[in-house]
C-alpha cells in the first residue's frame, strides 16, 4: 500500500520545480524582449533621441517617480 505523505513529497518537489521554471521562463521573457525591439535599430537610431535633454529627463522622471507613485496609488487603493 502506497504511503500517503510521498504523494504531498511528490507534489511539494513538482511544484517547487515549476516555479523555478517560471521564474526561469520569466527572466528570458524580460531580457530577450528588449534585445529583439532593439536588434532592429542601428546605432545611430538609439543614440539620436538620447541626445535630446528635454526627452531624457522626461522618460527619467516618468520611470522614477511616476510609476512608483502610480504604484503606490494602486496598492492603497486595493
């Protein structure tokens, strides 16, 4: 007769596994999403908008203090 306690084993190491995965999946996601939209630029098309000041801080500011601010707005809401 089987025990009862390998089965919750098994399940604890099938879950385990599986997230390791997606934390894996995940990580690939985030890093090769950016390298593809970015694999058909030229250099000159990435650099030319950093040289513009006005733009940069723009995109600063919005990444630094208005996501973390828009975050923090929707987690005291739910």
């Amino acid at each position: 007769m089987a025990n009862p306690i390998d089965g919750v084993g098994r399940t604890a190491v099938l879950m385990d596994l599986l997230n390791k995965a997606v934390t894996v999946a995940m990580l690939v996601f985030v890093v090769s999403s950016p390298l593809a939209m970015g694999s058909g630029f030229t250099i000159r098309q990435i650099i030319e908008p950093l040289r513009n000041a006005r733009l940069v801080l723009l995109a600063l500011l919005a990444n630094f203090v208005l996501m973390p601010l828009g975050a923090l707005a929707l987690a005291k809401v739910l």
